[in-house]
C-alpha cells in the first residue's frame, strides 16, 4: 500500500497520541523496517518473495491482556481494529511481537475504501463496522517470540521459521482474522504472483534477504515492486495551476454502463513548460458537456490550497496514464499522465478497462 496515501488514511490528530507501557524487550513506538522501490523482481540466491498488500502496515505487541496495535508512522491502531485485538488475545502465546499488514476483503478482492471507513471517532461506528467488515492481519515477521526472545539482530530465515512454528498453534478458529501471509524462495512463484494477485487488489511483491536482520525504519534488505498499470481515459476538464496561468490538473474520466462520463481522478505531474504547451490544447476543447455522470467536487483533501473551480471541456481528448491503485470508482491519488491517444475513441474509455 503507497506511503502518503497510508499517511493520509492515519492521521496523527485522529489518533490516540500515547501507548500503554507494556514489558517487552521491543516497544511501541517502534519503527518498522521498510523496502525500497526498484523496477523489477530482484532474481537470485538468497532472497524470500512474498505478495504486498494493500492495507495498514502494523505492528502488533501482546503481554498477557495489554494487546497494542501501531501504525507504521507509530500510533496507536487498536482502538479502531477490536475484532484483530481480540483475535490476538486469543491466540495460546500470551507474549509476542509481530509485523504485518491489516486488510479488509470484500468478497475475495481487498477493499482499501472499507479500510480507511475505520478511521473514524465513534466508538459506536467503529463497533459497528468490525462487526459488517472485520479487518484481517496478514503476518510476515516475528521480532519478539512467546519466550520473550529478541529476534531482530537474528537472520530473516530464522525469523520466518518461528513465525511458521508460531503459526501452528493458531487454532483454526482464528484463522480468519490472523493469517501468516504466504512466502516463497521460487523467483517463478514471485513472477506469478506479480502476474495474478493484481485482479485480488493487492500491489505487487515484497523481496526480503533471508540473511538479513530486521532492519528497523531503514530500508536495506528489503525491496518492493509494484504492478505497473495503464489506462486510458478521457479528459472531462482542467483546473488552472495557482500560479503561472498554467494547467494545473487534467480531470479524468471513464465512461460507465449508462454510458455517462464519471470523474475518476487527475493527473498533475507538469513541469512549468508543459503546463504552458496544455493550454494550446485543452482551452480549444473548454465549453463542453464535461462530466455527465459522477463531477469533480470541491478540492483535494492532500491539498487546501487547490482551487475548487475547473473548466468543463467537449469529451475528445483521450490520455493515458498510468496508476498504482483504483478502487472505490476512482483512483486513489494522483496518475502519472503517459501520452495522448488521438488514434483511440472516447467512447471506448470505460471502467471495463480496469476490470
């Protein structure tokens, strides 16, 4: 899951600002390890391949009944996720931390929309949601064991095969709410991966050195690679950048069933030239239908400072662009504008391309 958009989903005012103490050699705040991005799965000796989901990275500590939950920018997550907490107070070890990621599934795809819904300041809401959409922890680390061993310092393939044992006492039960995410040595398995989990809404692969420590907050001996996806869309309207006179964001759109024009998004990735150059080519189309189905409302909640104003256009442009994650009929955050399709139709410009 994308870090700012994982940040935006927790913010600090939102949260509960201190954790309980709790008598474990690793506490909260603790930082977890991260990866870096690179471009392609990395091949060789030596390496572990896992799925990346699509949900909040967490840490979860337990000693006997103090159970704490903390994000990966090191707040406290429990109060929001009580079907996960109280899934840990059952499991048979009474001591442990582990590193994971919480997801929601609806139907067998994740749901990021359903995920961010938890983040709200009503108990009552919060009960009520856990109760429609229970969270799941997926695992994939053990850094303290149910003997209270420290096991950062020790090599991931040591880790990973007491995060296997551990497992094995998880009664089935609870298998629906604590998971050990999947892991494999074979770069063929990973290619898979990368290939089919995307249709399940998860981002990519995870490749860890097995005989790397745990990393804390740094990311070496860690990589991620994300699903790189295009699509093609139709351009429903422009905002006007706040400075310069230039464009600032291309609106986005895909046409639905009923054959109206949706908003789904915007791209904004110029430079001050080619904000400029947008201009000889979007005013020309200004005055059209723009979004006949769902409009753009007021401004982005990453940026107070954007005009709520934009400037409807005829539906003939065509651009892809590329993105990392769509879901709830938009994507999630900004595109990546690619190029122009003037070869391609509008009306060819549906949601079936994301399907």
């Amino acid at each position: 899951m994308p870090d700012r958009v994982r940040a935006a989903a927790v913010p600090a005012k939102d949260l509960e600002k201190d954790f309980q103490p709790i008598r474990l050699p690793i506490r909260p705040p603790y930082p977890p390890a991260e990866a870096k991005s690179v471009d392609d799965i990395t091949r060789g000796e030596g390496w572990l391949y896992e799925p990346k989901w699509d949900g909040f990275r967490c840490l979860a500590f337990r000693k006997g009944d103090n159970i704490q939950l903390q994000s990966k920018a090191g707040q406290p997550l429990h109060r929001y996720f009580p079907e996960v907490v109280e899934a840990l107070a059952k499991l048979p070890q009474s001591q442990f931390v582990l590193d994971g990621e919480i997801v929601i599934y609806k139907s067998v795809r994740l749901s990021f929309d359903d995920l961010l819904m938890r983040i709200h300041p009503a108990e009552s809401r919060i009960r009520k949601l856990a109760v429609e959409t229970p969270a799941t922890y997926i695992c994939f680390d053990l850094l303290v064991n149910e003997d209270g061993e420290r096991l950062n310092d020790r090599r991931l393939k040591e880790r990973r095969a007491g995060l296997e044992k551990f497992f094995k006492a998880v009664p089935r039960g609870l298998r629906a709410r604590i998971r050990l995410s999947p892991a494999s040595r074979d770069f063929s398995q990973a290619t898979k991966w990368m290939r089919e989990l995307g249709k399940l809404g998860l981002d990519g692969v995870v490749a860890k050195r097995l005989d790397a420590p745990y990393l804390s907050g740094e990311r070496t001996g860690m990589v991620k690679i994300k699903r790189i996806r295009t699509v093609d869309t139709v351009v429903g309207g422009f905002r006007y950048a706040e400075k310069g006179g230039g464009i600032g964001s291309l609106l986005l759109g895909l046409y639905n069933r009923e054959g109206k024009l949706d908003h789904v998004g915007f791209t904004s990735s110029f430079t001050r030239q080619q904000r400029q150059q947008l201009k000889k080519i979007v005013e020309p189309k200004s005055g059209g239908a723009g979004f006949t189905g769902k409009a753009p409302g007021g401004p982005s909640r990453w940026s107070t400072k954007r005009s709520t104003e934009w400037t409807s256009l005829k539906p003939e442009l065509v651009a892809e662009v590329q993105y990392d994650h769509f879901s709830g009929g938009r994507f999630r955050h900004g595109t990546k504008f690619l190029r122009w399709r003037p070869e391609k139709k509008p009306q060819a410009c549906t949601f079936d391309q994301l399907r």
